[in-house]
C-alpha cells in the first residue's frame, strides 16, 4: 500500500512508524507538517497515497487533504480523550493506565471515528521517557492494526458517540499548571511536575535571578537546605532543595527572551557557571571548570549502595561473573565529559574479574552519539565537535579492544550514529523490540567516526553499510537482526528490560563454552590488527571529519545549529540526525 506519513517532526514515534510500516512492504513516504500546508498538499498530489498516516501533528491537516483522503492521527490518549496536552495531564493527574488512540481527521480536533486504541501501565518515568517507550510501543501496534482494517475494507470505525465511550476535553497544559511552589510543593509533587515536562516544555522557573525552563527531576536522598536553594552540582546536574527533601535537575534551558546566545537544553551546571553568584558566595572565578565555583561538587561512587535514592548518569554493579556498566544521559547524547567520564568507568569495569560485561540495560536512550547541544554553546564550536568527537573515539575504541572478556551492549531504547557504533564495538548487541537505530551521520552533514569503516561493514557487509549510510533512514529492531546490526531481540516492555538483560547475560556467563569463546575473540581481534589496525581506520575517518569540522562554510554548522535551535532545515524527505530525540 502507498501510505504518506505526515508529521510534525520526525521523531522517535515518527520514525518508528515509518520503519515498522516499511517492515510490513508498503510504499512509506514523509512529509514535515511544519513545512506548511502546501508542502502538505503537494506531498499528497505528487505520491497519490492510498492512506495518510500522522504519528506526530501538532497542527492541523489541511481541510482538502482529510476531506478527499482517509486520513488517520495517532493521539496519546484512550478512546475519548481529547486535547493537545494529554501525557501532561496524565502524569500530572497521576493516571495509573493510559492509552493511544488512533482515530480519523475531521473538523474537530480528536473527534473523528476510532480505528484502533491501545491502553498501558503509566510508568515511574519522565514524559518524554514514557513517550518513546510505553506510547511508542501502543502506537506502533495500534497504526499496524488500523492499517490492516483499513486494507481489508470491511472494517467499520467506531463513533466517538458510542455509549462506551466517555469524552473528556483537556484545555493545554500551561505553565501557571506546571510552576513549582518550592516552599509549599512536597518533593513528590515537585518530581512530578518535572517529570511532565522533563523533554519539552520544561517548567518554567527562577534560578539566581534569571528565568530558565528546568528539564528532568530525580529524587535526592541526603543533601537538605532551604526550599529552592541549590545546594551542589553533579556531572552537569544541579541540586535544588524542596519543603520536604531535594531534586535532581539534569539539564536548564534559558529563556529566549533572557538574551541568552544559546537559548536550548544542555547540562545545568554549564548554564549556571554562566550566572552571577548568589549573593554572600565565596569569591571565585565565574565559569570555571564548566560549573558554578559557588557550588561544591558532589560525587558518589560507580558501585553506589542500593539502599540509596540519589541521582547518577553511570553506575557500575555486580553479580558474580557479570559486570553491569549502566548510564543514562539526556537525550541520548554524549559531550566529551560525558565521553570521558564514561571511558573511566569503563576501564574501571575492566579492572573487575568477570567474565561478561554489560554496556547499557536501562530503558530508554542507548546512545545518539556526540553532544551537538553542547557544541553549539560552546565559544569554539569546532574545537568541541573535535574534542567529543575524539573522547568519543577513544571509549568505542577501548571496547573493541577488549579481549579477556565477553562485552554485550544492551539497548533498552534508540540509537543514533556514533551510539550505534559504540553498540556494534560489543561482541553482541541486545536490542529490546521497540528501539529505532539509525546508523549514520549523512543528515548533519558528517561522514562519521567512532570506527565505523571497521565495525559496519564487518556485521552487515561492505554493500548494506555503504546503503544504510547513504540513505540515512531509520531501522526497525527487527530488521537490524535480520541484517546484522544486532545479535538477539529483547521482546518485554520497557520496564521489563533490564531484568531480562540480567536473566540472558547469566545464560551467557554460564555457558561452559565461554573460556573458549574469549579465546576465539582475541585471536580473531589479534588477525583483524594485523590485517588492518585500528588506528588506521581512526585516522581515515578522523581526517575527513576534521576537515568538515574546521570549515566555517561546511554544511555542519548550519544544519547543528538548526538541530539545536528546533528550526525548520531541509527537504520532506526523513531527518533523523545524530542527537535527534
């Protein structure tokens, strides 16, 4: 079937739509809504499709194209529920079950016939997380199955006015919903208001004078102070006391109006070096290190006690022969700290007596390669792209290069570019069904790095890397296995993952074969240096990627800075670049 995909973005749901559909054989086109309804009309005349499919809208189709078409939405809401803000309220009214609906365009928003709907647990998570694992996975079944009812021509939508359903019209979540009372508002109630607006559109507040969106909360179990006072920083987060306890922040974006030059998301430490100091603060020297001197620094350990309930982006643990190296980074992107940071702890792992190493396992984010966020805010653009691109090479390289045990990267979420190709430096790639990669770096304008030139080709053939890279679209986990990015499908729900990761690595550690298999690999590593070292192909690739770099002129800029900054770039074609959330 020809089928025209028409979204806002092409986001994680977009994206898995496409890929999923693409899967099943039909014909999948894109349009971008935010390139104007004509866009949208053309797209419509020029691919004639049999069906219009919107995963992601946040304005309306135009009255033409819904009249002359069927044209089905994708709403994250149960059978009923209507308005633009629907994950907002439900974590804000703390639903237990929730749902997705997928429902006909007509002249009142959300009001159309039902084609098919899904319901799901409401998890312990930010929005944004929820959105690209519980939502996603409800909404990729329940597009699936309108499109085969809509094929077979025998099915019936079901009318909104059916006695079974119950219509509930929730206004838009404003910020005079989502401010934060630090002097009333209990740390649950705080969490939750972070939470619900962790990715976009964060919660509008006041930090040290100025106005700045908060993105993210974590519940923080010793540190104390006066409701609101920041008390410390963390790798880039910051910690803000509540009535009854503290938070966690991760990340702050300035407010457009504030005047800022790098007015997006990135780690709230950085933002806040750029701040005046509090007045009374000890004397120091503003922005040094990348965080508020004013601040101290607090750190925990990798292998952090279980009893304790405080925020970390990496964290190591043990279980007799398995080593867990976890991290969680916003967004899925990873800045030279965070690059570093990791490596660190990974040579860390490493000094451990184990016979299999895990490399992710959380829900959510795998990996989407360099910072672009942080490089954009940085005063030399360049020399950071080059920095994190380096300190990115430096931890995919320490992986390939280890030989005395098993490594398996565990995707629990999405991966982007440099992330895919820190996966494939593992001897196996676990990858949970719902999770989108996409294995390259052509729509910002990059050749790559991170090995690539050795760990693609080496899975899925010299012929599929030069296509996946070339055509720069997304990948199903189901099509990934079928050509070689990934060794095994995790099937469970997100929350389900990282215990069924845990239940398989015991299998692999328990094989009696496993001696002889960390045996093969260093042998089999040992040939592949001598036919070709590894350096090598850092430096092929390095030397393409600083020559982009360090070109004012280079389509780079431009299309980071458009990234960053949410503005329209490019054709209709998909966009999935690396970083993209």
């Amino acid at each position: 079937m020809d089928i025209l995909l028409v979204a806002s973005a092409f986001n994680s749901l977009s994206q898995r739509v496409y890929a999923e559909l693409s899967d099943q054989g039909h014909r999948v086109d894109v349009v971008l809504a935010s390139h104007g309804a004509d866009a949208v009309r053309a797209a419509v005349r020029e691919v004639c499709p049999e069906l219009v499919v919107a995963p992601m809208l946040k304005s309306a189709l135009p009255e033409d194209v819904w009249r002359e078409h069927t044209c089905l939405i994708v709403h994250p809401g149960p059978p009923g529920d209507r308005g633009p803000s629907a994950l907002d309220w439900a974590i804000a009214e703390e639903a237990s079950e929730w749902g997705v609906t997928v429902l006909q365009a007509e002249a009142a928003m959300d009001a159309g016939d039902i084609w098919a709907d899904g319901a799901f647990p409401v998890p312990p998570a930010g929005k944004s997380d929820m959105y690209r694992n519980e939502v996603s996975d409800a909404a990729t079944a329940a597009v699936l199955l309108a499109v085969r009812r809509f094929a077979d021509g025998s099915f019936k939508p079901r009318p909104q006015s059916d006695p079974g359903i119950r219509v509930v019209w929730r206004d838009y979540f404003r910020q005079e919903q989502r401010r934060i009372d630090w002097e009333h508002d209990d740390t649950a109630t705080v969490l939750r208001k972070l939470r619900g607006a962790d990715s976009q559109p964060g919660v509008l507040d006041e930090v040290c004078g100025r106005e700045v969106f908060l993105h993210g909360g974590h519940p923080e179990d010793r540190l104390r102070g006066q409701p609101g006072e920041l008390l410390a920083t963390r790798s880039g987060a910051v910690c803000r006391a509540t009535r009854d306890g503290a938070v966690w922040i991760p990340e702050l974006r300035p407010r457009k109006a504030s005047g800022d030059p790098a007015p997006f998301r990135r780690p709230a430490a950085s933002v806040l070096a750029g701040f005046p100091a509090p007045p009374g603060s000890a004397p120091g020297m503003p922005g040094s290190n990348g965080r508020p001197y004013w601040l101290p620094e607090i750190a925990v350990p990798l292998e952090l006690p279980p009893e304790r309930t405080t925020w970390t982006d990496i964290r190591y643990r043990q279980r007799g022969d398995i080593g867990f190296l976890s991290f969680s980074f916003p967004g899925g992107a990873m800045s030279t700290v965070h690059c570093r940071r990791l490596l660190a702890a990974y040579r860390y792992a490493l000094t451990r007596r184990t016979s299999v190493l895990v490399l992710g396992g959380a829900r959510d984010f795998f990996s989407n390669g360099i910072h672009l966020n942080v490089i954009e805010a940085s005063s030399d653009p360049a020399g950071e792209s080059w920095s994190n691109l380096v300190a990115m090479n430096d931890l995919v390289e320490a992986v390939l290069r280890t030989t005395d045990r098993v490594v398996v990267a565990a995707l629990g979420g999405n991966a982007a570019a440099g992330g895919v190709m820190l996966a494939l430096a593992a001897d196996e790639v676990w990858c949970r069904t719902g999770s989108v990669l996409n294995p390259h770096y052509r729509n910002m304008g990059l050749y790559g790095s991170e090995y690539w030139t050795y760990s693609l080709p080496r899975r899925v053939g010299a012929e599929a890397a030069e296509r996946l890279t070339s055509e720069a679209l997304p990948v199903s986990a189901a099509t990934a296995e079928r050509i070689g990015l990934v060794d095994r499908l995790v099937p469970v729900p997100a929350r389900e993952f990282t215990a069924e990761v845990e239940r398989l690595a015991a299998d692999v550690a328990g094989d009696p074969g496993i001696a002889q298999r960390i045996t093969t690999k260093a042998t089999a590593r040992h040939a592949d240096e001598l036919q070709r070292p590894l350096a090598e192909y850092r430096r092929a690739e390095l030397a393409r990627m600083r020559a982009v770099f360090f070109d004012p002129q280079a389509p780079y800029h431009a299309l980071r800075s458009a990234f960053v900054r949410k503005l329209p770039h490019g054709s209709a074609r998909p966009l999935a670049q690396e970083g993209a959330q």
